[in-house]
C-alpha cells in the first residue's frame, strides 16, 4: 500500500482508449472497468476542497498538505468495500512465488529472502534449488570443453 498511496495522476496515462498505470517501466494496462472506476476516482478525489490540495497531484490526496492517504487508511477503505487488501496481497504473493525463484520474487518486492522462501515452502513451490546471481559469467577456475588453458 506505501507504493500506492504515492502514486500521482500523472502515473494514470490515456493513450487512446487504453488507461495505462505506471507501476514501473513500462506501464502496465489497466483492465477496463478498473480503468472506468480509476479515471472517474480521478475526476472527483477525495480531500481536494481543502486549503491545502486544491492542486495536489497525487491520486490519493490526503488531508495533511503535500501528504498522499496514509497506507493503512486506504487499506481500511479497501475493506470497508469488500476489497480485503492484506488477503489479496499475500495470495498474490503465493502465487509468484509458484512461479518465480524466492530470491527474485524478494529483491523484486524489498522482502528479505527467508521471508520468501518460508512462504514458498508453505505454498509447495518448486523453486528449492535456485541459486541467486549472476549466471551469465562461468564459474571461476572452469574451462568448457574443447577449450585448453594454455
């Protein structure tokens, strides 16, 4: 949620009739009715009457000036919908770690690896033997075949 909440409306792009959400390089589509519901969020945020947002750029203004919602109040929000966000996040997580090495899925998401690895082995993924770094150098002392070392 901390990522979120710091989103701007210049993180929503239109491109056509496509809504895109910059989350990251390249920004990613955002599914039609999602998008329906974003831009319409948009046009008609929450907290932008006060003295100190009329031009706040952020796409979930709060009510301190410069300040996005504080995490756990859109969390609260989510809720209080019927988007149980904690639960989503976790499933969501789970369901990388079924198919990307615990490493990654860590260094991907500013998680400490043991973290994700105990979640891993909790959801029976298959990623036991992944060794992380950089496996395009060849081990140090290892000559391929055909190769003499003279």
């Amino acid at each position: 949620m901390t990522l979120i909440v710091r989103l701007t409306v210049d993180d929503v792009i239109r491109d056509g009739e496509t809504v895109l959400l910059r989350l990251g390089e390249p920004a990613s589509p955002v599914p039609a009715p999602v998008a329906d519901l974003l831009l319409e969020h948009i046009a008609d945020r929450d907290n932008m009457n006060t003295a100190t947002n009329p031009a706040s750029r952020w796409l979930f203004p709060g009510r301190r000036a410069g300040q996005p919602f504080r995490p756990d109040h859109l969390s609260a929000l989510l809720n209080d919908i019927g988007v149980p966000a904690a639960a989503a996040r976790c499933a969501a997580i789970r369901q990388q770690l079924l198919e990307i090495p615990a490493p990654v899925v860590a260094e991907a998401l500013g998680y400490h690896d043991k973290t994700t690895t105990r979640l891993r082995n909790e959801t029976g993924g298959t990623w036991s033997r992944y060794a992380p770094g950089d496996h395009a150098r060849s081990p140090a002392g290892w000559i391929p075949r055909g190769i003499s070392d003279s």
